[in-house]
C-alpha cells in the first residue's frame, strides 16, 4: 500500500468540522480521535458526530477511540461508517474478540499502545489485526512534542509483521510533522497522523503532500 497519511481533525476547528475535512481531500484517512475523558484526559466527540462526517466526507474515517471499554462501543463506530476502527490494547477486555468483530463488520480493525506498552507481549495477536498504531506521545491532546524514545518500538513492530510476513499496517500518531517523520518512516511505519502539523499550515493539503513526499525519501 506503501506511505498513506491520515490528517487528525483534532487540530481543526471544531465549529467547522466537514469544510475541514474537506481541506485535506489530499489525505488518504481521515483521522478522527473519540476521548471520552476516562481513558484519556480529554473529552472530544462520539458516534453522532462521527455518522455526521462519515455523509459529509469522501475521505474514509479512520477512528482512533481513547475509551475505556472499547469492547461495547467500538463495533458502532463501523456502524456509523468508520472503515478503520483502533481501540486501545490497554482499555480492551477481549482484543481478539473485537478485531474479529470489527472485521466481521467489514472495518479494518487496528489496535493501539501508549507509549509505556511493549509490542513484544502481542507478537501473536498480529494476524487478528489490520493495524498496529505506536502512540508517539500520550494520548489526549494535539500539539505535544513528538517521543523518540518511541521509534525502537517502531522498528520492532516492523520486524515482527515482517517476521510474520503480514501485511499489517504500522501508524504512527503523536508530533508528527516535517520535523520528525523521516525518523518514523525509516524506523518503519508506513501511516502518519498529523494533527497540528497539517492543520495548522497555511494549505493543508500541500502539507499532506509534503509529509507523503518526506515519508518516501525516508
Ligand atoms: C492525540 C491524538 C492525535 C493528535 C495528534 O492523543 O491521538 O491523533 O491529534 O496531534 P499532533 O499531530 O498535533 O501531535
Ligand atoms: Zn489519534
């Protein structure tokens, strides 16, 4: 599939939610993050406002769910037009019952881990799953400073889909920017979110089109 690149709405305006999506007609994902202030510090939006983009955007959602109890709400969000669901490997009472569920829904299922989350206790659960994100801060808000101590743990994944010979995607979420995507892409990831990074600049979508370009090179 090679390097995609999956804006997150959280650094948009929120008043504005479907002309923002509609800036980053570039992007291949919409990333859309759902706090639920449980499981993160944070408080953002849920199902509704996830159907209400899914008729307002061509871009598919990608949705990122920060929720405690991912294993009752997740399946919904395929419902409301999610084509990716991840829930967090720390919140999920039964991970591979969810992967499986989200795929039998026909979304691809990803799963995610904090920063402090080692890969290597869920080596086997690879082929239950579409993607793996590597949380590069953590979660809860846009704008934080982006966590090198996170890129062994890229490289590792890497190493495990590869081992497996999987076609599992590996994102990465959390200050990515110019700055520090070529470090993510040449650890091996091939997804980049990019909240602020895309959003704050003055065209979104040249943006996109420089992380794809940067991401590449790397
Ligand atoms: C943070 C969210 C991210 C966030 C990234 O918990 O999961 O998707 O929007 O924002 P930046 O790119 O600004 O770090
Ligand atoms: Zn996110």
């Amino acid at each position: 599939m090679g390097i995609q690149i999956s804006p997150s709405l959280l650094a948009s305006d929120f008043a504005n939610l479907a002309s923002e999506a509609a800036r980053i007609s570039h992007a291949d994902w919409l990333h859309v993050d759902v706090m639920d202030n449980h499981f993160v510090p944070n408080l953002t939006l849920g199902l509704p406002i996830v159907e209400a983009l899914g008729k307002a955007s061509s871009t598919p959602m990608d949705c990122h769910l920060m929720i405690e109890d991912p294993d009752r709400w997740a399946p919904a969000y395929v419902e409301a037009g999610a084509k990716s669901v991840t829930f967090h490997v720390e919140a999920a009472a039964a991970p591979v019952r969810l992967a499986r569920e989200l795929r039998a829904l026909g979304a691809r299922a990803g799963m995610g881990l904090k920063p402090a989350t080692p890969i290597d206790l869920y080596e086997d659960l690879l082929p239950e799953l579409d993607m793996l994100l590597v949380m590069t801060v953590e979660p809860g808000f846009g704008g934080q400073e982006f966590l090198d101590m996170c890129l062994p743990k890229i490289r590792r994944t890497r190493e495990l889909v590869e081992k497996h010979g999987l076609d599992v995607w590996l994102q990465v979420d959390g200050g990515v920017s110019l700055e520090t995507i070529e470090r993510c892409a040449e650890a091996g990831a091939d997804v980049f979110v990019a909240g602020s990074a895309v959003f704050k600049a003055d065209d979104p979508n040249a943006m996109v089109d420089a992380l794809r370009d940067a991401a590449e090179r790397a």
